[in-house]
C-alpha cells in the first residue's frame, strides 16, 4: 500500500498541466442540467504513473515476439519487468501525496508501481482533475451518466509524474453483438463450435504439456456485461459435448452478475472454452461504463500478479475517432507492449461498422477509421468472414454488417506489417471520397467466421443468429489457446505477441479474396479482400495444421 504521509495543507496552485483532452461526445448521449452530487463516489479511478525505461520495454516487446530474433520468447521475469519499468521514486511520491492531499482512498497499487487505483468523490475529483462533471442521458436506452468530459488537468507538482487520469471523463459504448432473426421457428443457425473445428482442421494438438505446465485463457467483459455459469455449462452440453469442462475458473475485478449475463460475455465465453477444449478460463469485469478508462483498469489486472493469462479475447471497441483521447490510447498502447514482454497474447474484434466512416457512436466527418483498441499495434486485431456459398467452402468478408479494418489515425504502421500493407496499397483503388491514415496500422491482422452464430442465453438457445467480430476474436483465442499447448511443449513458452510469426507465415492462412468491408452505412467506400493482406480480412482465416508447424518449428528453435 502507499506509504502514509502527514496530509498538507492544499495551496493554490497557480498552474495546471492537461493530461487529457476535451473527450468527444457519441452519438445518443445529451447532456442535461441534473446536478452531479459532489458525494457521487467513483470506483475504478486509475492513475497511471510515468514508466520508467519506456523505450527499453519497447524493444524487448518487439525482441521476444519477433522469431527471427535471437531472444525470441526469451520474457523476463515479472520481477524483472517490474524493475524495469517502476517510475521514479520522486513520481511516485508525489502522486502519493497528491492523492491522501485531496482525501481521496487509496484501493490497489500495482506491485510495480506503475498504476493507482483509487476511490474518490465527484467533488475530489473535480479538485484534483481541475473540471466539472455534467449529466448526460442516452436518448434511446434512457441510461445515465456523470462525465467530466471538458478535459482532465492536473497541478504542476505531479503532472510531469502521471501518464494517465482515467476512470471519469468518457461516455459509454453501447453496443451488442449483430443479431439477425431467423424467419421460422425450426430454422437453426449454422455455426456451432465443432463448425468451426471442422471448417479449420482444427484438432487437439496430440504434444504433451511441457512439465505440467498448462496455459490460462481469458476474455474481458465491459459495459454491463456478465457471465452465467449455468448457461455456459448448458451451451457445452447442448452444442459441444466433446469439448471438455466449459466452466470459469476465476473471475477478476468488478463483481460478475449472472443474472444480468449478456448476449456479447456469452458469445464470447462459449466459443473460447469450448474451441480451446475446456482450458483453464478467466473472466475479467469492468462494469463502470467509462470504456476507455477501464481498459487500463484491465491491464493493471492483468499485469499485476506473476500468474495471469496467455491468451486474452475482448469483443469490445470503437470506430468513432477520438473516443478515447491521444493520452489514453498511447498509455493503453504501452500497456499492450508490457503484456507482450510477459508473454501475453491479446486478440481484439476488429469492429463492426466496416470501414468506418459512419460508427455506432458517430460520424467520422470524412475519415475512413478502423476500431480501436484493435488498432494497437501490440494488439491482434480480428476480423469476420462468411462462406460465400452454402457452409463450407471459400469464405468472404462477412456480408451481414461490414467487418471492421482500415487504418489508424492512433498509431503509427509496425514494422511486422509494412511489407503487407504496402502490397495491398499498391494493388487496390484506393478511396477518393474519403480520408484515411496513409502510414497508419492497419487491421485487420487476421479472420474468422464471424456470422451466423448458435448461442446460449438466458436459460435457452437465443432466437437469432448472433454475429460480430465479437464471434471471430474468441473463437481464434481458442485456437491460439491450443497453439500454445503445441509452444510449451516444445520450448516451454507460450507465443505471446504472435503478429510477427503470423506475418512472417502467410502460408498458414487460408487467403480470402471474396467480399469487401463496405457494406450498409458505410458502402459507399471501403477496403476490398483481395490475393494477400488486405484491410478487410488481413492474412486470411486459419490453416490449423499448418499453423501447428508453424508453432512447433519457431518455438523448438528457443529451446536453450
């Protein structure tokens, strides 16, 4: 816990430095005259402090994921990651005595000192953020929230020590998995786990599990989402017997509400047990709604104990540009490069509004967008395909809602992806009507069926096709899952950041070139899927056998 200091006297502070811009409002959201309590508690306020040895975690993520690099899966330990990146002892202390300054409580401090979690007040808030919180209510759902959304600053005595303020300044993303009703009762839909199985090669890795070592899974559920147990078990039972125990071994952060499970945790829970064959799987839960201030709440989740995942799915995310604020994606991004420093692999839906001009939350006034957090670069970004006839055979870029992809105005391309990215901008008409990032990432990296969709909820199958890159990116973490079991096996690590083997591996992807991501609102202009990358369906859908030797060949190559 932080240190207890003697309070000291507040002192006018005669300047302030911003640490967040003004956050943009989505579509949907109104603010009202209602008064914000200044005893309004806020739970999942974090605090990010300056890493220390920023550009070294850096180059240690890019030297442990990349297989042509002689420290590939060579992850420090996680006392050694902590050493490396703990801020300065002047930062840390003076956030220390900033926070019990202004009477805030102090809930987890991460054990590399690098996040603060803590508990405060509107009015404390309001104090040490230097804003006001406004009421707004969402027209169509009639939800309501308490936002400071003109900007986050701070006083001049801790702003060079903080990175991020998050927790309190940015509206919910309100959004479901696609659903498409079914006409007629007795009309089933089509993909079901062993669907997914069959369609990939996929089967159990007969490699045995390196020292009893066996790997953790996870997916992360925010907005109000949950889990139910029961319908997990019974969705196993019904559609995939085979699979082993489909179960959820531990919960992390806010209290899981089965009784409230949601469309997009069940989606996501079941075909990430079932295609991994029952593995061990972990739930994290991030009920605040302020989306782009519980990704870092997650991320010090998972970063703060030895034991955490190997493979992590989030369904969630948005094309509406400037959602999140440049502080609170380039902090989320350095979060991605310390998980893959640990050797985590983390997958994100690729989003649903095609390319982006028009989203869920907004329009892009004349800008093509992809999803963020997908576009991260220490991200894997996931879009959705379809069979183009029938249900088997070619698939195309899914033709019910446009599969997220494009490139980011956020970040920078990597260098893992600029060969690709190249290729695909010198073969396509690239758009006229609209703008886009030239020398931004580019998603999505991979695909997978993402339509179409049996799922268990509230106690039944549901009356509808579900579909998303929601359904691609747990159902791909479920594949990885197995890869990894091949990777311990043969070198003891798991794959972490995998992007660079994927993309130095082509060959293992089934290429689709049917289908484009503009579709619905956005059909005026997109991103086709043509031969190779493309920024509709990425490198294509998986080859599991092969990618099994593509696995076994780049991990016994570590064996030391």
């Amino acid at each position: 816990m932080l240190r207890n200091l003697l309070l000291l006297a507040l002192c006018g502070v005669s300047s302030a430095a911003q640490v967040h811009q003004a956050g943009s409002v989505p579509r949907g959201w109104t603010a009202t005259a209602e008064r914000v309590r200044a005893d309004a508690v806020f739970h999942n306020v974090m605090i990010g402090l300056k890493r220390s040895n920023a550009a070294a975690l850096k180059g240690i993520a890019a030297e442990v994921s990349n297989p042509q690099h002689a420290n590939y899966l060579q992850y420090p330990t996680y006392e050694e990651v902590g050493a490396l990146v703990r801020p300065a002892a002047a930062h840390m202390a003076a956030v220390e005595q900033w926070v019990a300054a202004h009477g805030a409580t102090v809930v987890v401090e991460h054990p590399h000192g690098d996040y603060v979690q803590i508990e405060a007040t509107a009015g404390q808030l309001e104090a040490m953020a230097g804003g006001k919180f406004t009421t707004f209510v969402h027209g169509e759902t009639g939800k309501t929230a308490h936002r400071m959304v003109d900007g986050v600053s701070v006083s001049d005595d801790v702003a060079d020590a903080i990175e991020s303020f998050t927790g309190f300044s940015t509206l919910p993303v309100l959004s479901e998995p696609k659903v498409t009703t079914r006409v007629g009762d007795n009309t089933v839909c089509p993909v079901t786990p062993s669907v997914v199985r069959a369609t990939y090669n996929v089967t159990e890795p007969s490699s045995a599990v390196r020292d009893g070592k066996k790997p953790i899974q996870a997916i992360a559920q925010f907005q109000g989402q949950y889990v139910s147990d029961t319908d997990l078990a019974a969705f196993c039972t019904k559609y995939d017997p085979t699979s082993g125990s489909c179960a959820v071994a531990k919960y992390v952060g806010d209290k899981n509400d089965p009784t409230q499970a949601g469309l997009e945790s069940m989606l996501d829970t079941e075909y990430i047990t079932s295609l991994s064959n029952g593995a061990t799987t972990w739930v994290y839960t991030y009920a605040s709604f302020d989306f782009c201030g519980d990704l870092h709440t997650f991320a010090s989740d998972v970063t703060g104990a030895a034991t955490h995942p190997s493979v992590i799915s989030i369904s969630y995310g948005s094309q509406f540009i400037g959602l999140c604020d440049a502080a609170a994606v380039k902090r989320f991004g350095s979060d991605l490069e310390k998980m893959a420093t640990l050797g985590v692999t983390v997958m994100i839906s690729s989003g649903d509004d095609g390319s982006g001009h028009v989203s869920r939350q907004g329009i892009n006034q004349g800008k093509l967008s992809p999803s963020y957090p997908a576009s991260a670069p220490y991200a894997i970004a996931v879009g959705s395909t379809y069979w183009a006839s029938g249900t088997t055979g070619p698939e195309e870029a899914t033709t019910q809602f446009g599969s997220g992809g494009g490139f980011s105005y956020d970040y920078e391309q990597p260098s893992y992806q600029t060969e690709a990215v190249s290729t695909y901008l010198g073969t396509v008409d690239l758009p006229t009507k609209y703008a886009y990032a030239k020398t931004g990432r580019g998603t999505p990296d991979v695909s997978a069926l993402g339509q179409d969709f049996e799922v268990f909820a509230k106690g039944r199958p549901y009356p509808g096709c579900i579909g998303g890159t929601s359904a691609s990116s747990p159902s791909f973490a479920g594949l990885v899952t197995l890869l990894n079991k091949v990777c311990i096996a043969e070198s003891g690590k798991t794959l972490g950041f995998a992007n660079p083997l994927f993309y130095q591996n082509p060959q293992i992807f089934r290429d689709v070139t049917l289908g484009t991501n503009a579709i619905d609102v956005n059909k005026k202009e997109g991103w086709a899927a043509i031969k190779g990358w493309d920024a509709a369906t990425g490198l294509g859908t998986p080859d599991f056998p092969k990618m099994v030797d593509a696995v076994k060949k780049a991990c016994a190559s570590t064996r030391k």
